[in-house]
C-alpha cells in the first residue's frame, strides 16, 4: 500500500509589489496535479500518495519560480487525516 500524506504549503513571493501572479502559478498547478488540494487564505492543505504529493509539490514550485522570487514553507505528516475525513486516519 502506498504512503498517505497531508502536506501543509505555504508560499511567499518575495521582493515584488504583486503577490498574486506567484501564488496564482502556483495553486494553477496544484489544481492541476487532481490530488485533494484545499486552498485557504494563509496555506494550502494537499493530500494524496506521498510520491504524487511531492512530485505535484515540485512542478507547483517550478511553476512559481520560474519567473518570480518564492519560499516554499512545507509541512509534511502520514499521520494526519485528510481534510475532511471527520476522524483519524
């Protein structure tokens, strides 16, 4: 059986005026990987097979640093339900 994960992400552009674009790169690909992603205000919950979540992680980061300056903060947990799930794993 393949790892579960529950990734918390947040990401930071830096050094420009306009957050959105980098953040808008960013949830883009996140939406794209069709892995549970729940975005919120400060963070992004996405949850999935720990090789898919961190691949999706990785395409999402290339995305918004390819033309922006970002921190990628990650927390990574399979011992967490996913969101949503009303209990524990």
């Amino acid at each position: 059986m393949a790892c579960q994960v529950t990734a918390q992400v947040a990401l930071y552009p830096l050094r420009t005026a306009h957050l959105s674009p980098a953040i808008e790169a960013f949830a883009a690909e996140m939406r794209a990987s069709g892995l549970s992603v729940e975005m919120g205000a400060m963070s992004t919950a996405v949850c999935g097979d720990a090789e898919e979540v961190f691949a999706a992680l990785s395409r999402a980061f290339s995305a918004a640093a390819m033309e922006h300056q970002v921190v990628m903060q990650v927390t990574v947990s399979n011992a967490c339900p996913e969101q949503g799930s009303g209990g524990a794993a």
